[in-house]
C-alpha cells in the first residue's frame, strides 16, 4: 500500500520513494553471496588481476566438476559379443565338425521358422540372447526359448562373435579382384575351395541352411538373407564409407550367390 506521502505530481511515486522500493527488492532477490561475489568480482577486473587466460581456467574447472557430477559411477560399456567375448573354433573337432550351437539353432529356425515372417530381419530378445551366449555350454536355455526371432539373433551373435571370419579377409580380397559383375560363380568356384576346412564346414552348414531357409519361407530371398547375414559372416572393417559404398553391395551378391547356390559349392 502505498500512502499520500510518496505520491508526487500527477499521481505517480515520488523519486525517493522508487529508489528505496528499489534497494528494498535488491535486498529481497539478491543474496549477501552472490552480491558479495559480484563486488569481488567487479574489483578483481578494474583492477585487471583476472586476464583472459584466468577466465578460461575458471570455466573450465567449472566443465569439469560438472562433466564429473553427471558421470559419476559411470562405466565404459563396450559392443557386445566383437569385443567382450570372442569365441574359438576349439569346440570343432574331427567328431563335431559343426559346434552343436550352431545345430541346435538350425533345427530350431526350420522347425518353427517355415511361415515367420521376416525371418532373421527382425531382431530377438537382447536381453535373453545375452544370456543364452553367457551361458553357451548350458543347451537347456536355447531348447527353452521359443521365439524364432531370439534363435535367429543368438545364430547371427555366435557367428559374429567368433575370432575370425568363417570367409577370411583374404579370400574375401580375392573376390572384390575377381568378381566383375557378371561372373559371381566364377569367382565363388575360385576361393571356396580355398576356406580352410574347419572354416567351410561350419560355412557350408549356414549356407544350406539358408538355402532352405529361401525355399520354405516365402518372406525370405536370397537376397535378403544376405544383407541380413553378411556382417555376421565376414566381419569386415571399413576405414571410410566411400569403401562401405563400394564394398559391401558386391559382398551382399556373393553371400546371396552362396546361399542360392549352395548345393553346388558345398
């Protein structure tokens, strides 16, 4: 409430009056802190103590502790299956040319997988694929799981997960020299037979699977499969995306020559 004597001419607040209204609200928003902090401030630069350098150590020792603030506890988290777990071919033998993973996982996919839609497009359960491949020696999790979609991811992960490629990197240069375009058989007869054995065995079991796969699945093609498979399959490292542009669509048409023509390269 303001009363007559600090109503000045025309109805408005005397001067006096404004300027104590004013101290009176800069007493009531402005901290003794931050007021306190203000005037050292304003001191500190009129006498030119804090340079440009200062002030760049200032804020960023202010980054830092807020940098350390919303990262605490924190892990670095790396990619699942390249990089945490790496899988040998120890578990092939002469007896069990094709680990029983990986037979397991077929019968699965082809008993249950023949009208799924999408079939190896879609991806399964992490959460469950996870544990399944944690917990590789125990069969009963796998045997358990009943979407086709999780049999299929837990399939692409243990391929992508072993230490080397099933195709290796050189037979894989050797076919982007060759492959022109229109000789993709040519080129497949030529480094097959180069694939070490332990290697084509497991190979040959994935391609004549897909195989099957493409003709019991009317969602499924050749085609498809391949683009679906061929990360898992050569774990190829790209050093710009000009090479992935190139690359990969000749790697696509060898993978998918390979489950189309599996019959006769295996």
């Amino acid at each position: 409430m303001i009363d007559g004597d600090h109503i000045g001419l025309c109805g408005r607040p005397s001067s006096s009056f404004c300027h104590h209204a004013r101290f009176r609200v800069q007493q009531l928003i402005v901290p003794d802190s931050l007021r306190d902090m203000t005037s050292r401030l304003s001191r500190m630069t009129s006498n030119s103590v804090i340079t440009a350098g200062g002030l760049l150590i200032i804020v960023g020792v202010g980054l830092y502790f807020i940098w350390k603030k919303f990262t605490k506890g924190e892990e670095r988290k790396e990619l699942p299956y390249r990089n945490e777990r790496r899988i040998s071919f120890d578990v092939v033998t002469a007896d069990q040319p094709v680990p029983q993973f990986i037979k397991h996982c077929i019968e699965m996919i082809e008993e249950n997988g023949r009208e799924h839609r999408n079939i190896y497009r879609v991806p399964g359960n992490k959460k469950r694929v996870d544990r399944i491949l944690e917990n590789i020696q125990d069969s009963s999790l796998l045997e358990l799981e009943e979407d086709v979609d999780t049999v299929c991811s837990c399939l692409k992960a243990y391929i992508a997960a072993l230490s080397k490629p099933l195709i290796p990197a050189d037979q894989q240069d050797e076919f982007l020299k060759i492959f022109t375009g229109a000789n993709q058989h040519e080129a497949l007869m030529r480094i097959v037979p180069d694939i070490p054995v332990k290697n084509r065995n497991v190979l040959a079991s994935l391609m004549l699977h897909l195989n099957r796969i493409q003709d019991m699945n009317a969602t499924a093609s050749s085609l498809n499969l391949a683009i679906c498979w061929w990360p898992s399959l050569l774990h190829r490292n790209f050093t710009a995306v000009e090479n992935l542009e190139h690359e990969s669509p000749r790697l696509i048409e060898m993978i998918s020559a390979m489950i189309c023509h599996a019959n006769s390269f295996f």
